[in-house]
C-alpha cells in the first residue's frame, strides 16, 4: 500500500514540476484497436468519404452516394498518391489527444471519414469536428477518443484534391443528437 501512495505522490510531483502537464496515460499500441496499427503503417487502400452527419435535421442538398457504416455518404474517393495516404494518417494520427480516451461527446456527428485496408483487415476512422471525438474500428473492436482538431484542413485539403467537396460543419449553438457517444450512435 505504501509503495502505491510513493509511486501516485511520485506522478503528481513529476506532472507539478513539468509545468502542469498532464502525463500520457495511453501509449500508441492502445490508441488502435486490433490490427489496426499494422493496416495504418502500409496501408494498400485508402480511401476518403465525406458524410451526411444528420440527414433528418440537416442535410445539404446534395445526393447521397451510399452507406459508410450507419452514415449516409455523398461522395468517398480512392487517395492513390502513396505522400498524401501517409500526410492524412499521420494528420489523424497526430490529431488524437493522448491524454483523453473519449467516453463523452455533445453530438458525433462525423462529416469526414477513412477508411483503410491491409492484407483483408480495414480499418475505419469516422471523424466529428464539431465535438472533437473520433471513432476507429478494426473488425468488432473499436476506441473512442478526442481530438484536437488539427487534422481538419488536412483532411478537408485531401477532399478537394480528389474532387470531393467538404460538408460544412453544424454550428455548435444549433444543439446536440446525444449526450454521449452511445447515445448519439444509438440514434442513428
């Protein structure tokens, strides 16, 4: 018991001293579910996906071009330019905040979305701006986490170079679908 109360008394000294800094509590490995680590690495195909986050309360009028998992999609286009497959997972990648795993969210309403394949595993990464929250999927398993926002113009950049256009983010002020994340996804 002693050593516990030593190593916690340790950990806030240490994150008093670096500033306030908040330690990294999950490391790389745990951020990805499954074999999704491996897929990212050398991705074979990538592909993006711009999504219709709400279609019954908003919608642009555009027309949808099928289904990304339980989302209404307008268009997904094939990255084949192997710098801009690795500029955008990195971007997201980057994006993750390594000190939060998501459990809450306002909304999840993803307008951007990956979607990854290696040796017949995929991965999907369903992006939402407007809350900070992404969702990766690998087989069953999957991680929520938040997200700084940083990957939004990379992302957005990467649409229009493979001639999609992106959908516009909700205004925060207009209200939430859910109060967490499965609620949000249990609507749809």
């Amino acid at each position: 018991m002693r050593r516990v109360v030593a190593v916690g008394a340790a950990v806030v000294g240490v994150a008093a001293a670096a500033g306030g800094a908040v330690l990294h509590w999950w490391p790389r490995d745990r951020v990805f579910p499954g074999r999704a680590r491996w897929v990212l690495e050398r991705p074979e195909v990538v592909e993006i996906y711009t999504l219709d986050p709400a279609p019954a309360a908003y919608s642009p009028p555009w027309p949808h071009g099928g289904k990304f998992g339980e989302w209404d999609y307008f268009g997904k286009a094939g990255i084949g330019n192997e710098a801009r497959q690795r500029g955008v997972i990195a971007a997201v990648e980057d994006d993750i905040d390594m000190d939060q795993e998501g459990a809450w969210t306002k909304c999840f309403e993803p307008r951007h979305a990956l979607r990854v394949q290696r040796g017949g595993y995929v991965v999907t990464i369903e992006i939402c701006y407007s809350c900070h929250m992404v969702r990766i999927t690998e087989g069953k398993d999957y991680r929520w986490h938040r997200i700084k926002g940083t990957s939004h113009a990379v992302l957005d950049a990467a649409l229009v170079a493979e001639g999609l256009r992106p959908v516009p983010e909700r205004d925060p002020a207009e209200g939430a679908v859910g109060s967490s994340a499965s609620e949000a996804v249990g609507t749809r």
